[in-house]
C-alpha cells in the first residue's frame, strides 16, 4: 500500500523524545525492550514485548493506530486495528533512539532478569 493511501499518518510529526515518554516519566517499570514511534503525533513508547506495552497503548487511547520502529536501521509501519505492515515515507528526523542508548534501555534501570519479563 502507498504511502499516501495510508491516513493517520504526519510524516512531518517529530519524535517527543529518545525514550518510552511514560516509562522515563516513571509510569511502569522504567526500561524498556525496543521502541516505538506514533506516525500520527510522534508519541515514543515502548514495543509490546516491554512490560508496559506504552508505544501501543498510546496507540489505542489516542486513535493513532499506525506505529512505527524507533530502533536504528528498522524501516517499517504497523498498524494495531489491522495487523498490517506497511510501506510509508520518510518521517521527520530522528528516524530512531541514539545509537549510542542501549537496548534494552536506558541500561542503569534496566533489571538482571530482564528477558525473563519480556512478552
């Protein structure tokens, strides 16, 4: 599907930050696995394998279904109400976290049994 048949989505919408904004404004448990990025609003949160699931609960409570990696060199959009990958244009930059933040990340609140909480 184009990009442009794809609505929902603002490519000119910038990332609200480098990490999960609730898991660094201390809603849950802090770190998380991979990243997410609204393509609607720019809204960063965390991937559902992290315990809080944020990037598609963002998704869900604002009506933004269409979610994008915020992970380096990951190129691709998902959409929650359909379970479908899409091909879409380039977004505002940053297109992912600094390469130097670990994954998972941020790496001082991430735990030592930290696959074993994964979903």
């Amino acid at each position: 599907m184009a990009h442009q048949q794809i609505p929902g989505l603002d490519p000119t919408a910038t990332p609200s930050g480098t990490g999960c904004v609730e898991c660094m404004a201390g809603d849950g448990p802090g770190w998380w696995f991979h990243l997410r990025r609204c393509a609607a609003c720019g809204h960063i949160g965390c991937c559902d394998s992290s315990p809080a699931q944020h990037g598609t609960k963002h998704a869900r409570e604002a009506g933004h279904p269409l979610l994008t990696s915020f992970e380096p060199d990951e190129d691709w959009f998902w959409n929650i109400e359909t379970d479908q990958y899409y091909e879409g244009p380039e977004l505002a930059p940053p297109t992912a976290h600094p390469a130097s933040k670990s994954t998972p990340g941020p790496w001082d609140k991430v735990p030592g049994d930290w696959e074993r909480q994964l979903h």
